[in-house]
C-alpha cells in the first residue's frame, strides 16, 4: 500500500511559452494539481496547457514575484511548487519531493537548478548549482512583490532536496541579451528605490568580484567556452545595472 503524502499543487506563470511548456506540464503530471497563470498569450499557450490537464487563469502582469503569488494563491493545495515554463522536474526530484511530503520536516524546501546555456548544462560557476527555493508551504511562506529577482520569503528553516530542477531555455542569445537589458533595468530601479546608490567603485568592482567569485573559486571555467561566456554576461550586467543607476542618479540631480 503506498504511504500518503501531502497534496501538491504545481503553479507556473506564462506568456507566450507554447513552445517550452509541454515538456514542463510532463515533468509535474505526479503533482495532484497543476495551474497555469497566464498573462496574456496569443501562441496557444493556454489551450496547450488545458490539453495537458492544468487550470488555466488569465491574469494582466504583474511583475515577477506578484504574479507568482497570484498563482500560488490560486492553487487548491497549501504545498506548492512553483516552476518555469523552461524548467524540468528530473525522476530524482520528483522522487525527492514526493519523499518529502510524506512528513515534511519544515515549510519551505530549495533544490539545485542546472541551467542549460549555449547547448550545454553548466554544472559549475554561476549556473550550478544556482539553488532554488521552489516548494514550500503557502502558510509559512510566500514570494516577495519584487518586479524582478523575485524570491520566496519564509521564517522557517529551509531543507534541501535531491536531484536538479532542469533549467533548458530555448532561447537564443540574442533575446538571451534582450531580456537582460529588461532585468538590469528593473534591477536598477528596485535598488535606487531601496536607498542604493552606484559609485565609480561599485561600477568596477562588483563585476570583478562577480568574475574572480564565480569562474576562478566557484570553477566556472570548468564548463569551457559557454561557461566563459555566461559569466561574462554575468559580470557585463553588473557593470550595466550600475551603470544605469548612475545615469538615474544623474538625471536625478539635474533636475533639483
């Protein structure tokens, strides 16, 4: 007789995803639940995940970490677990998970994420093992209202889980780029409104320790070219993100 665990809802946000998210439906189908919040799709996102058995919600954007609350609120269950059109549940976390709910140990649980990147699973540097906190449940925890960068907020102690949540983003490098510009933007914006501000010395030196942190001590390197290539764009976002506060603070300033 198979041991009883606690009911599990899966909650994904997408827009436009019809390409990427069959795969991921596949990979939560143990899930008691899976919902769908979509913010406005013309690809046949939505009739794609009714096909595959998941509540569909249409919802305007929010903003990352809103939006995904949304779809957690909107879950049937209290456990949830929140993925990415581009992510995978791999059988070793799904057994994971599926041990775990048979008597959680705390609220919230993060797993490692391998991040695919120029047709190739980064395994060290800044893309592994990029961990994630992903399940949890909604009474004890919840995602931030940040627009980008999102996170899940929770005061009780976080667990680990085994085997990777697969990150396989189809997308080129070029809207690869396009969206970092987008999130560097947003970043900028979230740490001005905190009471940050950029310097000289912050435009230089945190793409420095970005690159001495993640290619030499956390081994990036070991992941060859798209390794090098990763954390370079890594480091180049640093520099911009700042780079672009400055400008505000600027701009700012000459208007008193």
């Amino acid at each position: 007789m198979p041991i009883s665990r606690q009911p599990l809802s899966v909650a994904i946000i997408t827009l436009n995803a019809a390409s990427q998210l069959a795969a991921c439906l596949h990979s939560a189908r143990f899930a008691d639940e899976i919902v769908v919040v979509d913010s406005g799709s013309t690809d046949g996102t939505q009739a794609l995940a009714v096909q595959h058995g998941a509540r569909v919600i249409q919802q305007e954007w929010l903003g990352f970490g809103r939006q995904k609350q949304f779809a957690v609120e909107a879950a049937q269950h209290d456990w949830v677990l929140c993925l990415d059109a581009d992510e995978r549940v791999t059988p070793d976390l799904q057994a994971s998970i599926e041990q775990t709910l048979q008597a959680p140990a705390t609220g919230a649980f993060r797993s490692p994420r391998c991040n695919r990147f120029l047709g190739r699973y980064l395994k060290h540097g800044e893309g592994y093992p990029d961990w994630s906190l992903r399940l949890f449940d909604r009474r004890q925890a919840r995602w931030s209202n940040d627009a980008v960068h999102e996170k899940v907020e929770t005061d009780c102690p976080i667990g680990e889980l085994a085997g990777d949540l697969l990150h396989d983003s189809a997308e080129s490098l070029a809207s690869y780029l396009t969206k970092q510009n987008r999130y560097t933007t947003l970043a900028a914006e979230m740490a001005l409104a905190s009471g940050k501000r950029a310097s000289f010395g912050r435009i230089v030196v945190s793409p420095l320790i970005r690159f001495i942190k993640f290619y030499l001590i956390r081994q990036g390197f070991r992941d060859g070219l798209p390794g090098l290539i990763h954390i370079t764009i890594g480091c180049f976002n640093s520099f911009i993100k700042y780079s672009k506060m400055l400008e505000r603070q600027n701009s700012d300033a000459a208007l008193r």
